[in-house]
C-alpha cells in the first residue's frame, strides 16, 4: 500500500517563509522553524488581531498565514 503523500504548507513567521509537512505544530516547534528566540512571544496575526501562542499550544496550520514575535509584553 502507498504511503500518503504529504502537502507542505507554506507560513511565515517574521516575514520570513517557513515550509513544512505538518499540518500541526506547537508554538515552540513554529519559534523553532522560524528561528524565533525561545525567550520571545508568538503570536498569530488573524482577522487584523493578534492571538497569543503559548510554547505548548497546538496550532492547525494552513498555507499563508502569518506569525510574528516579539519580547514578552511588547506587540507593535
């Protein structure tokens, strides 16, 4: 039996294109992938708001969308 084909997924993370075959990670494995500091937020950038990713948090990911970090306490 053929293994399933995998999609890779396309996001950024601080403007910055990421690739991946997962459809979900952790906020810590996304710092990872976009060589986020591990002492920085994550956030992710939905519907013009910012929504905090917390380092254990599983994220469904999909092509485009896009992260940003910052040092905690200071989104702009």
């Amino acid at each position: 039996m053929p293994a399933e084909a995998k999609t890779t997924i396309k996001f950024f993370v601080n403007g910055h294109k990421v690739e991946t075959d997962e459809s979900e990670l952790t906020g810590a494995a996304i710092k990872a992938l976009g060589e986020v500091s591990a002492d920085e937020v994550l956030y992710l950038l939905e519907h013009g708001s910012e929504r905090r990713i917390e380092d254990d948090t599983p994220v469904e990911l999909k092509n485009g969308v896009h992260f940003v970090s910052a040092p905690d306490g200071n989104v702009s």
